[in-house]
C-alpha cells in the first residue's frame, strides 16, 4: 500500500520541502500538500509591496507553478494534528490522514502579552498584511501636511522592521509625501544580536532615509492613536506597524508533540516526539547544539532540501542525514539601498553599494527560480 506524506505550509520551509520531497521520493509515495493560500510568498521580498502593489505579482508564486502535476494540494487552514490517529484537521471540518507529516506552518507575530498591541498594530506576515500597510499609509500620507506630516511607527528593528521602514521611506520620497517615520526598539541597538559593524552600516542607511530611530525603550502599552514606554513620553502615530517577534501556531496546542510556545521541537534530522512526524522552518526549534540556526528565510532554504531527503528516507526505512546550518551571510535592504554582511569568499565584512544591492537581488531571483522557473525570476528581476 502506498504511503501518504503530507506537508503543511507554504513557507519556505513548505515549499522547499515539497520540491525536495518530489525529487527524493521519485513517486514512491502520495505528496499532500496542505496551505492556507494557492500560492507562496516571497517574504523576504515582501515589503516591496508596501511602495508598489504592483509587485505581488512577482512575489507571489501559484502552487501549481512549484508542484507536480502528481501532488495533490488542499487549500485549508489547519486547526489540529491528532499523532493518535494520524489526521490533520482543517478548519472546513475535513480531515487529511498521513502516513508521515512534516509540519512547516511558520510561525504568528507575538506580542509578548503588551496591552494593545495586538489590537491596534498592523503586521507583516501575509501579502495582505503588505497591502493593507500601503494602502494604510497612502491614507495617512493624504492626510497629512508638511505642518502636520502623518506618523508612520515601525515596532522592532529586526530584519522586517528595518526593510519595512525601508519601503516606506521610498514610499515617502516617491511621492513627495508628509510622512515621519519612527522605528523603536526595545533593546540597545538595531538588528539585535549581530555584529556592531552591520548594526552601524544599517542605522547610517536608516538616518540618511530621514529614519527616526528609538532603541532601549519597551514598548510598555498601545491604544489607538499612542505608544507608551518604559521611560519618556507617549508617541502619537497614524499608522503602528508590529514586526517585534516570532510564536507558534496555535493549532498545534494540543498535538502532543513536545514543543515551546507551540513551536514543535525537533532533532537535527527533524524528527519530533513523534517519529511519524517531523517539523522545519519557523514552525520548529531544532537542536543543532551549539549553533542553534535563526528563524530565516536562509536557514529554511537549506533545512527544507534535507527535510525532503529524510522524510524520503524514512519512508523507505533509511538511515536519516544530520543537518548542519551554514551561515551563507546576511542580506537586507533599506529601500533602493542594501548591506551585505559575512558573505562567503568576500574579503571585506560588511559592504553597501551596487555589488549588495545587486546580490539581494540575485537571491530573491534563485529562489524564485528553483521553486518555478529562469523565466520566471527574469520577469521578477526588476521588482527585487
């Protein structure tokens, strides 16, 4: 009898997996593919949205463009996973069995229980999220006077706060817009945890984009129209946009797998509690020892080729491979701008300019073209 492998998520966890999965299992077993959307997201290029609309069509990446016309999609969101009985449940009330599951749902913004928060901040998950932020700060824009400019609040100087304020500032600048924007942090400098060099090359790109930016400062409070703090006055915005954090799903609650904060612990071969499910991506906390992989885009790329390989393997009753994150370096943008950082093969640590700028680029356009094609990331390139 035919076994049944089915992925959850269209991440790049997800998405990755299932193109590794088609290549390993050489149709040896049934592929069900289960997402919440027909399509997958760029995200790291997502925030490109925000200036231009008219760039979801290169970030957004249909199913039936990565899949085989052999694996089987569903479109649902998931809302439990019974271990027991081996069935996914799906928010229309269906079920979908397995045989193995490889949970990649990616992860919620968290709020860390701060009052308001949740209520009144915009976040940037979805490309819906990315449109509902532009059409949002279009209105605010309108609004405003160079007297009276809008308030556009970033929360969180991470990777996704940094390169939203980034779009917005183009948005600004493009349109001649009266537009503040203030992007916090709570801790004592942005991109929290990386070196000092690439934390100084960001915030000079951030200042000169006329950036305010706030660090060591909690967020202690929000309502709708102010942020309060630990220390100092309130801060009156239009538009509060919410980047400061990751979560798990909440539908894996009640799973029985052993998980953190519903982010499924798994082993460096990504097998969890349970050895017929295994878990990556933002979904999962994976035990590489010493040098635990980040939540990104990167180490989701390389984990999903070997979490296809091993769920193939397993299927076929095969000794799994040990994933070990490397560091290809780090890659962000500050609106037209870049900054590279611990490239590979690069003498100089941290660099902007034309070779960074076009690298990020050059990222975007290989992933999109190895989920689909090298027509498609052409036709992509531009929007980058």
């Amino acid at each position: 009898m035919t076994e049944t492998v089915v992925v959850l998520g269209a991440g790049y966890a997800g998405a990755g997996a299932i193109k590794s999965l088609e290549n390993h299992l050489d149709g040896d077993a049934d592929i069900v593919w289960v997402a919440d959307h027909e399509y997958h997201l760029v995200l790291h290029e997502s925030h490109r949205v925000i200036r231009n609309p008219d760039v979801r069509g290169s970030v957004r990446l249909g199913v039936d463009e990565i899949k085989s016309p052999g694996t089987r999609f569903i479109r649902g969101s998931v809302t439990g996973l019974d271990t027991a009985e081996r069935e996914i449940s799906l928010d229309d009330g269906s079920t979908v069995s397995y045989d193995y599951a490889l949970v990649a749902l990616g992860s919620r913004t968290a709020y860390y229980g701060i009052p308001g928060l949740d209520e009144h901040s915009l976040t940037l998950k979805s490309l819906d999220d990315a449109l509902s932020i532009h059409e949002r700060v279009k209105e605010a824009a309108r609004e405003g006077t160079p007297e009276d400019p809008a308030t556009i609040v970033v929360g969180g100087a991470g990777l996704s706060g940094i390169q939203t304020a980034g779009e917005i500032a183009e948005f600004r600048d493009s349109r001649r817009a009266p537009v503040e924007i203030h992007l916090l942090e709570a801790l004592e400098e942005i991109f929290p945890g990386n070196d000092p060099e690439l934390q100084g090359a960001l915030r000079k790109r951030l200042v000169e984009r006329g950036i305010e930016i706030s660090t060591a400062n909690p967020i202690t409070e929000a309502d709708d129209g102010a942020i309060y703090f630990d220390s100092g006055d309130p801060l009156e915005y239009d538009v509060f946009v919410w980047t400061g954090g990751i979560t798990g799903r909440d539908c894996l609650t009640d799973s029985d797998l052993e998980n953190d904060h519903n982010r499924v612990n798994a082993d460096a071969n990504f097998r969890t509690s349970n050895d017929r499910v295994f878990a990556i991506g933002d979904s999962a906390i994976i035990d590489l020892g010493d040098t635990p992989a980040p939540p990104t885009a990167q180490a989701a790329w390389q984990a999903a080729e070997v979490a296809g390989k091993n769920l193939a393997r397993e299927t076929r009753g095969q000794v799994l491979d040990t994933w070990t994150y490397e560091n290809k370096g780090t890659l962000i943008s500050v609106g037209e701008a870049a900054v590279a950082h611990g490239i590979p093969g690069v003498p100089i640590g941290t660099f902007g300019g034309p070779a960074a700028k076009l690298l990020k680029k050059g990222v975007a356009a290989r992933w999109i073209a190895d989920m689909t094609s090298i027509g498609r990331a052409a036709r992509a390139w531009p929007d980058m």
